[in-house]
C-alpha cells in the first residue's frame, strides 16, 4: 500500500483499485494504529489470508512444495543473523501429523530486514506497519507471512488491537489465542518452542485459552467460534475455563462482522467434525446468538428447537458433499423460508450461497415424500435438471441416512440425477424464433406456448420438431 504525508507528518494510504474496480477501503476493517520504530502509521488491511492482488494468488499450490518453501525462508532468515521458527496452526498439525494447510514464520527480523533478505520484488509490505511481509515463493510453493515478534495493545473493537510492539517470541506466543496455536518449531532441527503449555494441552486433546479466557475473548469475539471450530475439527475438549468465558461472553459474538461469523460457520460444517462443531455451537450458547430464528434457546426458536438441531446435526454430518448452503437447508429445514432469508441476508452471504440454501431447502420440502416415482416427469425435471441437483440428492440421501425422509424417494433422485445430461434435459424442440415464423407474436402468449410444448416433449407426448409445431395454435 502505498503512502502519502498528510500535513500532522501522519502518514495515510492511497486507496489501491481491486480487480473488481472498488478500493481495498471499500472491503476493509475500520482503520487500526500501528507502533512502528520511527513513526506512526494508519493503515487499512484485509482481515483473510489471501491477498487479491498477490501474483501467486491464482497459482496452485503443493503440499511438498509449500513445505520447502517454509523451511528455506526459515534457513534464510537464520543464515541472515535472524531468529526465526514455524508458528501457529502449521506447528500445531506437525505435532499431529497432519498436512498444514499453510505455514506462518515468526521471526525477530523488523519488516525492513525481511525484505532486504529476500528482495522488495518477492514480498510484499501490505502489513508492514504491524510487522508482516508476505514472501512470495516459487511457482507451486504459495506465499509464507513472516511476522515480526511482537505484543499487541489493548483491543479496543473486539477484533483488532489498537497498536503493536516487536518483542520476543516469549511476549508473541503470549499473545496468541490458544495454546494450541501458541507453539514455534525449528523447522532445521525439529525442536519445539513451547512458552504456553500447548504440547501437554495436544496431547490431552484440549483447547484452552493462553492466560485469561475472558481477556482473550474480550480481546477479539472471533476467538469464541475459532474455540468451536478447533474442538469440533481436532475432536478435542473445550477447557472448563475456557468453555465457561465462552458461555458467559457469547454474545459479544454479535459485534463480529457477519461476514466473518459466515467464514467461521463454512469451516465448521464443510469438514469432518461438523456435528460435533453444531453440538458446541448449541451447547455454549453461540448458536442462539448467530442463528436465532432456529438454534436452540433463541426467543424466535420453535419449541421443539432442541430436537431439530440435533437432527440437523446428524444429516449434516452424513452428507457427502458439505458446504454451507447445505448446512443451512438442514437447520432451517423445519422453519419458514422467510427466516432462511432472513438469516442469509444477515450473514451478508453471496447471492449464490443465499439462492441454493433456499432451493435446497424449497427442494427438500418438494421432494422429500415418498411419491417423487410416480409423480409426472414435466414437474419433477427441472429439479433434477438443475446445475446443484447433485447437492439435493446428496441432501436428501442424508436426511433418508437419518431417518428424516424415505429412503426409496432418495434413492430414486439420485439414481435419475446421476443419468447423462442429454437425457434429463434434452434441447427444446422449437424455439422462439420457430413460433415468430410461425406467426406467434412475441410475449406472454409465445411464452406460454413454449411452456406448453416443452411440457409435452418432457411428457413424451411429442418427439419432433414437426409435432411441436404442429401444436403450437392447440
């Protein structure tokens, strides 16, 4: 981000243009100060990982690549003079033997000494000022955030802290939200830094908050669904404590962006542990906070609220192709499609995401008796026509899984929505240039007609384009 002197000698951003034409102020988090060494910034950043304007950013990446990567800019910064370690969510998946899904070096390099070890042209200084530089890597290697040690000041928005100061990576794990989460490891000789008590707390399968619970969740409300997300996906137990902060606090959840409740909530139904993650959201109150219409103990919630999720729970966790649309025609299965709207808009989902929740669940209410065999092929077809049929069968084959729906109806969605494409939708007969020919003036009268005979070629009434026409003043 580029800066420009303001008259008070502050130095303020120059908004850059997204590919979508809209300023990166336009999608940001309010302004946040930063301490650095000689002066003060004011800077805007973006609160996810990715970084839209980063070249790598459209370039697969590879697990083994990624790996090597993190381990030469380690090698790099120490071969500079540099301390620098493996930290976060990349040292807590070693310890467990899972692939991480990325990797993050911290290191007491300041942001200028990281780029001059690895070239202004391979990094980038979007987080300078709070001491983060992405270092891009090879093609395949994806791009590392190096962040400079450091403790942060108060927290005065419930997600951002109002300044930063590099310390040591003593006062940085300190500052981090779980312990868990609160390890470093020397990439080169496999030794692990732990200042928090985060390997007694993996191998105990527990997540608890670093020092007070109530000050790190006061800290940033997020961290109250990340506990969830991590219990549920580690299949780990929420610390007494910790839980206890969680379900005193719950709802200064609702100051989070919706945006990043929606993030949070994508994460914990599309992976394995999501029934557990609907079983926490319930059990510490949560869920009541950010889906009131349906989560059990909301004022809005139905009665038999407690019975519903606990059965949405379970076809969700029986779907084979999870996601969050499907998630909430699950919850919302039983309540008003007005409140699924209601809860989509609120949660500023995209219009993809709000539209097939609500077909989803529109088809589950449409398809989910036992008569779909024997029901006429003309109205059954454009549901088993559509682009996501795929997920409604999957739907309904978990809710036939968990007793919620038949299991014959099921079966014999999928079995026609697995047919060959030409077959579930094969291409109009006649067209509306055929009826303009054939003196059908355009309008509601040509749309009927095409409606109509479309209804018949699906009904096998008529096969040709001859029939069709020959239909059209019927």
């Amino acid at each position: 981000m580029k800066n420009t002197s303001t008259k008070s000698g502050q130095t303020k951003p120059i908004p850059q243009k997204t590919e979508h034409g809209k300023s990166h102020h336009d999608c940001l988090d309010p302004s946040i100060r930063f301490a650095c060494p000689q002066r003060r910034y004011i800077i805007r950043f973006f609160p996810g990982r990715q970084l839209p304007d980063s070249p790598m950013a459209k370039i697969p990446t590879s697990p083994e690549q990624s790996r090597q990567f993190a381990i030469e800019v380690v090698r790099r910064l120490r071969d500079a003079g540099h301390e620098a370690l493996w930290a976060g969510g990349c040292v807590r998946d070693e310890i467990l033997g899972r692939i991480p899904a990325d990797y993050d070096v911290a290191t007491a390099a300041r942001p200028d000494e990281v780029r001059a070890v690895f070239g202004h042209r391979r990094t980038l200084a979007v987080g300078a000022a709070f001491g983060v530089i992405t270092v891009l890597g090879p093609p395949g290697g994806g791009q590392i955030e190096v962040a400079t040690f450091r403790t942060d000041a108060a927290y005065t928005d419930g997600r951002h802290p109002a300044g930063v100061r590099f310390s040591t990576a003593i006062e940085d794990a300190q500052r981090r939200d779980f312990t868990i989460n609160g390890l470093f490891l020397d990439p080169l000789s496999g030794e692990v830094h732990d200042h928090v008590g985060g390997r007694a707390d993996l191998a105990a399968g527990v997540v608890r908050a670093i020092g007070s619970p109530a000050l790190r969740f006061g800290e940033d409300h997020l961290r109250m669904l990340r506990a969830v997300r991590f219990a549920a996906a580690l299949n780990f137990a929420l610390d007494g404590e910790t839980r206890g902060a969680i379900e005193r606090m719950r709802h200064l959840v609702t100051t989070v962006s919706p945006e990043r409740i929606a993030e949070e909530l994508r994460g914990m139904v599309s992976r394995p542990g999501r029934r557990r993650a609907l079983e926490l959201l319930a059990d510490t109150g949560l869920a009541a906070e950010i889906l009131p219409e349906v989560a059990p103990g909301a004022a809005g919630a139905a009665a038999d609220a407690d019975t519903a999720w606990a059965a949405a729970a379970r076809v969700i966790d029986a779907l084979d192709e999870p996601g969050l649309p499907a998630a909430l025609a699950a919850v919302f299965a039983r309540a008003r499609p007005q409140a699924l709207l209601q809860a989509a808009s609120r949660l500023r989902l995209s219009n993809r995401e709000g539209k097939l929740s609500g077909w989803l669940m529109e088809g589950v209410a449409e398809l989910g008796a036992g008569d779909v065999e024997t029901r006429p092929w003309p109205a059954m077809q454009p549901w088993l026509a559509h682009d996501d049929a795929r997920l409604l069968a999957d739907l309904l084959r978990a809710r036939a899984a968990c007793g919620l729906a038949p299991a014959p109806a099921a079966a014999w969605v999928t079995a026609q929505v697995a047919r060959p494409r030409a077959e579930l939708d094969p291409p109009p007969l006649v067209t509306g240039a055929d009826l303009l020919a054939a003196g059908v003036p355009s309008g509601p009268e040509m749309g009927a007609i095409l409606a109509r005979i479309r209804r018949l070629q699906l009904g096998g009434e008529i096969t040709t384009r001859a029939e069709a026409l020959a239909r059209v003043r019927d």
